[in-house]
C-alpha cells in the first residue's frame, strides 16, 4: 500500500522504552510521519541521542516533552543547554515564572517553547488532591493557558476539549495549540481522560494532534498512522 504523504499535523509519541526501539518504530512508519515527540520516560533510554539522530540523520521534526518546572535560573539554563540540539518543540509547565525563564533561556534559537496547562491525565479529583484551587477543568485550564501565552510562550499544551476556548482568547492569536489525548475512534483511552478524535481536535482549533499508543501498539504501526493521517486529511 502506498503511504499517504507526511502531515506535520500529526506528531508520533515515541513512547517506548529506549532508543532503539524509537527508531525501529520511526523506520516502520517511514517517510508517512514527520514529526515525534520525545518524553521523559525514554530521557534514561537514549531519548536526547535519538532526538538528535532523527533530526540531523533522518531530516525529522522533534517535539521534546520534557515539561521542565524548577525555580527560573535552573529552567533557564536547561532550556539553553536544550537548544542546542536544534530541535522544534519543548514543554514546560505553564506557570508564568517557568515560561519567562525558558524564553529568555532559548535565546535567538527558533524552539518552540509550549506550555503545560493540565495534564489530560488529570480531572478535578486529581486538582482537589494536589490543593488546586476550585473551579472547573475547563476553567482552569484556559486561565493558565492565557497566563503561560501572555508571559511568553509560543504555544500551549491543552486537552482537545479545551482547545475552541483557548483558540478564541486575544493570548493565542498566532500561537500555537498542541493536543494530546488525542484517541482514533475505537481505541482504548488508557490513563486519558480528556480526549477527542483527531479530526475534532483540529476542528476546534489545535494546529497539532499527538498521539502515541493507537500507533505504537497496534499490530501494523504504519497502518495505523495512515488511518489517523487519511481523518486528518478528510478535516
């Protein structure tokens, strides 16, 4: 079968555990996906050396999710160690101290840095557990996402569910929306709980969807990826 062409839309979570197992993957999906997401959990199996092999060796997109929080000297100074490897995407959490830092820590380098709103694993129990103030998901996580934008970030991380309400802020006007939790119809959700199809999510303002287990799972990873990229398509 013939791949579809490539849709930088579409981000693959490399959420395997190690290096080599992210670049089999990256070499079965083949020219069809672009762009990948590099997380904390393959950080110990070679993720940075993978991050830099795909995008020097292999001409791919990467997004670092590293979602980086610590006081604004130490973010500032990992963001500009970060930058260095030429790479595309990063994640910190949204609060404003955060973001300052890893803005002036990127310097003139074109990253891209993204802010954590709430994670899409996260409901309000999980808020009351954590000392969140009240308040519904949906609000909360707008108001960060205004807060994050206005203290500098080129984008935010937000659920699909949120992305309309973000997109219509006066923060967001030519930023960018990254979603996660972002579920083909038919799979299994697994620990996401605010989810939407692919095509939903890009209807309702995200400019990139990531999805990471409907593909790496599934029994023909290539197979899948070009189902989630013929829904992107069909938007």
């Amino acid at each position: 079968m013939t791949s579809p062409p490539s849709d930088d839309r579409l981000i693959v979570a490399l959420d395997v555990p190690n290096a080599l197992a992210g670049l089999k993957l990256a070499e079965q999906l083949g020219e069809s996906v672009n762009f990948y997401k590099i997380g904390l959990g393959m950080l110990t199996g070679g993720g940075l050396a993978l991050a830099n092999e795909l995008k020097q060796e292999h001409g791919k997109r990467i997004f670092l999710d590293m979602k980086l929080f610590d006081i604004g000297a130490t973010v500032e100074s990992a963001v500009r160690g970060l930058a260095q490897f030429d790479l595309d995407f990063l994640t910190v959490h949204g609060d404003p101290h955060v973001v300052r830092a890893a803005a002036e820590g990127k310097g003139g380098k074109d990253l891209k840095i993204l802010a954590v709103t709430v994670l899409t694993s996260l409901e309000r129990g999980d808020l009351d557990e954590a000392m969140i103030e009240a308040g519904a998901v949906l609000d909360i996580t707008v108001e960060r996402a205004a807060r994050a934008l206005a203290a500098g970030a080129d984008g935010v991380i937000a659920s699909p569910r949120e992305a309309a309400l973000i997109r219509a802020l006066p923060e967001a006007q030519g930023k960018l929306i990254v979603t996660p939790g972002v579920r083909p119809a038919g799979a299994a959700l697994g620990d996401q709980k605010r989810v939407a199809t692919p095509a939903a999510a890009l209807a309702d303002g995200a400019d990139h969807i990531v999805v990471g287990r409907p593909i790496w799972q599934a029994e023909d990873p290539a197979a899948a990826a070009r189902a989630v990229l013929d829904e992107i398509a069909a938007v």
